[in-house]
C-alpha cells in the first residue's frame, strides 16, 4: 500500500513539474484566445516559435486559434508541424482530423487519426511476440491482428508511419490472407506511404478569400492579387478583401493602389487597425511625413500594448521627431551668433535685416516659412514689441509676458501671414499654459481663417491634440 503511494505522489510532482514548466506564453495566449484576440494569441506562439522552431506545444496552440479564425490551411499545417516535431502529441492528429471532418471529408480525416501511434495495432504486436507462425518475413505478428474486425477498417493502418523498412509493413498480412485480398498488395510500401502526401492538395482552400490569404502568407502576391478581384465581385464592399487588397499592392509597390485598398480595409473586424499602420508606411515611401505621422498616431490609438506594430511605430515617430530636433538644433546653431539681435536697442530692432533674423528664431515645429519683418510697436513701458521679442520670451518659459505681447501685437496692423503665425503661437502658449479650450479657439482660427496658409496643417494637426486634451483633461498629470 505504501508503495503504490509513494508512486502515487512521484507522479502528481511530475505532472506539477510539468505545470510549472509550462511556457507562460502559452497561457497569455490562452486568455487572449478567450478574449476573441486571435491575432495577438497568435503573436505570443510567433515569439515561442522564434526561439525554437520546433516548439510542438506552440505549433498545436497556433492551430487551435487558427481554427477558431476559420483558416483551415493554415490550422492543417500547423497541426502536422506539431506531430511532425512530436509524433506522440496525439491532439495534434485529433486536430487535423477534425479540420478534415469541418471540411466534409470524412476519409481525409480517418487518415489523420489512423496516423497516430496509439491508434496503431502494429506496437501491439511488437508486445506479443509468443504466437509467431509465419515465415521470417512477419516475425512478430500479435494475436489482435488476426481479428477480422480490425483489418477490414483499415488494413494499412497497420504499418507505423515511421517505419523505414518494408519488411514490418508486411506484417500484420500473412494472418489476413483468409478474409483479404493476397498480402503482396498490402505489403508494398509504396501504397502506404504516400498517404499523407496525397492529402497536400486539400490543404489548398476552395474559397477565394482564404486562398488568396495563403497565397499571400507564401509570398505569391501576383497570384493573390485576382483573389481579392473575385471576392469583391461576389460580396462587394468586402473589407477583409480590400485589407489584403491593399497589403498585396503595398508589397507588389503600388502604392496609390495600396493607399485606396487599405482605406477601404479599415474597416476589416480582424485587423482593421493594421491598416493604419500599412498606410502610414505608404506614406513613408512616399515622403508625405504629416500624414505618415498622423495615420502612425492613430494606429498607436488602437493597439494594444503588445500589437504586432507598435513597437515599430513608436519607433518610427520616436525617428521622425528626432529628425525634427537635429533640424531645429542645426538652426540654432546658425542663430545662435545673432541671438542678441533680439535684445539689442529699438533702432536696431527696427531694421528689416535684425528683424528678419530674429524673427527665424523659433521653435522648430511652428517656425513660420518666409515671413516679413513686422512694424515696430511700442508696449505700455516704451519697449519694442516683435514677434522676435514675443518668441524669446516664450523660449525663455515666460509664457505670460509672451501671451501679452502676442495679444498687443494682435490689435496692430498685421499682414497675414503674421497674424496667423500671431494665433498660432497663441495657441502654442495656451496650451503649454493647460488653458485647452482657448488653445482649441486660436488653432480654430488658424485652420478657418488662413486655411491656404503655410502652417494650416500644423495647426490643424495642434486642433486635434488640443481637443483631445481637452477632453481628457482630468487624466493628465498637474503641471509643475
């Protein structure tokens, strides 16, 4: 009694051992799989699968979801990849049958299950050797082959699937000869191993759209490319078609075809929100940063922490803006030598030349392009009011002084390009100052009353952060 439990309790340690050494990966993406998450279940057995390739636990999770997501072909490949690097696993022949019943094809899917070891009479063989009456070609047949009930269902079941000789598929046959056709039929290797090949083609889907997915998993893009064609024509407005429409076109390099397809797929339930990834990278080729910028932000506003971009994309702004800050740096340094022209007396403030130069003296995101000197004004202390002045100080963090002098220098007689760049900065300060909704009116200005001008972009792009941080003022930390 002891014993058996002493053995009892080694085998409950083994299997929490083997609990506890489960990949925690395998568990997150278990609950992301709950969550209906499929793609970034999928992205945690990616990660197992980079590390070792031949990961069976990973490749049969993969599968399940792959179930889950309808995607037969590629549900079938993964199972056959998981009993292939652990031909024991028997959930990964289970799996694959049932991928072939779900499909109506019941032979197929006997196949499959007929595959696996356990299902196997020629290991029972193998045990019983005692009752050999055969010539040496079938040296060890087991008694429970000779039962007609089991050779009738499948008499090639008796050959493992790993056997390398011929000689033991002929085994089981010398018995059956009384209820079967001659052995020689059955011993030939030849009919047997075949099998799993004959069932490749199957893997092919019939549907336009989850054939034109495999086909472009293999990298066969000119020929997913009619695949999305016909299933637009049968179910037009088809937003998955329109996805990988786009994504085939972005990999083909027909980026106006790319951009017009990946608009359309935004709409796609699955994986809309990688569609704002894919044009920001179509915008990237073609050097219209704003809108690269704007469609990597909103793909960083869906995805979730982990998504299979976002790294990526952080990166890519994390590049653009450090782009922006060597620029902006560069121009200071060929402004620093004239800084003091901004501090200088009011004559020389005065003269097109100074005010010219002190005026490029601005933040490199709302630099102005090409703007004329302004008209001396004299503040309520006798001092010069400029833009250049008025930038200096917000440089300086004096944002109060600088908003006054931006509202003094908004009631003199401004051309236009000043007065919208007067706004602008206004808007900058205010926000800068967490006043949202008086920065929202300045940017408003901006965009409705100069929308031609050279930095409308800019302050359409500042409206849109100032009213989402007006919105969701509460959640933002105290300025200091």
């Amino acid at each position: 009694m002891n014993k058996k439990f002493s053995l009892f309790a080694i085998a409950c340690l083994f299997a929490a051992s083997q609990a506890m050494a489960e990949d925690p990966r395998i568990a997150q993406g278990r609950v992301f799989e709950s969550q209906g998450n499929y793609e970034m279940a999928l992205g945690e057995y990616r990660a197992m699968l980079a590390e070792d390739s031949k990961n069976s636990e990973a490749y049969l999770a993969a599968a399940n979801v792959r179930v889950k997501m309808k995607d037969y072909s590629g549900a079938l490949a993964n199972y056959r990849l998981a009993y292939k690097f652990n031909p024991k696993m028997s959930a990964a022949y289970e799996g694959a049958a049932k991928v072939y019943e779900l499909l109506g094809d019941k032979k197929r899917a006997e196949a499959e299950r007929a595959k696996d070891p356990k299902n196997m009479p020629a290991e029972e063989v193998a045990e019983a050797p005692a009752k050999v009456a055969e010539p040496v070609e079938a040296p060890k047949p087991a008694p429970k082959v000779a039962e007609p009930a089991e050779v009738k269902t499948s008499p090639k079941v008796a050959e493992p699937v790993e056997a390398p000789k011929p000689v033991e598929a002929a085994k089981p046959v010398e018995k059956v000869a009384e209820v079967t056709k001659p052995a020689a039929k059955v011993a030939e290797p030849a009919e047997v191993k075949p099998a799993p090949k004959a069932a490749e083609p199957a893997e092919v889907p019939t549907d336009p759209f989850e054939k034109g997915k495999a086909l472009f998993a293999q990298g066969k893009y000119n020929e997913a490319a009619p695949m999305w064609r016909e299933v637009l024509k049968k179910t037009p407005g088809h937003a998955g078609a329109y996805f990988y429409a786009g994504l085939t076109r972005f990999e083909l390099g027909e980026y106006d075809k790319a951009e017009f397809n990946l608009k359309k797929g935004l709409e796609y339930k699955e994986e809309g929100n990688d569609a704002n990834y894919y044009l920001a990278c179509v915008y990237q080729k073609s050097n219209k940063t704003e809108l690269e910028k704007r469609f990597l932000n909103n793909y960083l506003k869906k995805a979730a922490p982990n998504a299979k971009f976002r790294r990526k994309a952080e990166n890519r702004l994390a590049e653009m803006e450090a782009a922006k800050a060597e620029a902006a740096a560069a121009k200071d340094a060929e402004l620093a030598a004239k800084a003091e022209a901004a501090e200088a007396p009011a004559a020389k403030v005065a003269e097109p030349a100074e005010v010219k130069t002190a005026k490029a003296d601005v933040p490199a995101v709302y630099r102005p392009a090409k703007a004329e000197e302004p008209a001396p004004v004299m503040d309520a202390d006798g001092n010069v009011l400029s833009i250049a002045g008025a930038v200096a100080k917000f440089r300086a963090g004096n944002l109060e002084e600088a908003l006054q002098s931006y509202k003094s220098l908004l009631e003199t007689q401004q051309n236009p390009e000043e007065r919208y760049f007067t706004l602008l900065q206004m808007g900058n300060i205010y926000r800068e100052m967490r006043d949202f909704h008086s920065a929202v009116t300045r940017y408003r200005e901006v965009v409705q009353q100069f929308p031609d001008s050279d930095w409308a972009t800019e302050a359409e792009r500042a409206l849109e952060d100032a009213v989402w941080l007006e919105k969701h003022a509460g959640e933002l930390p105290r300025r200091k």
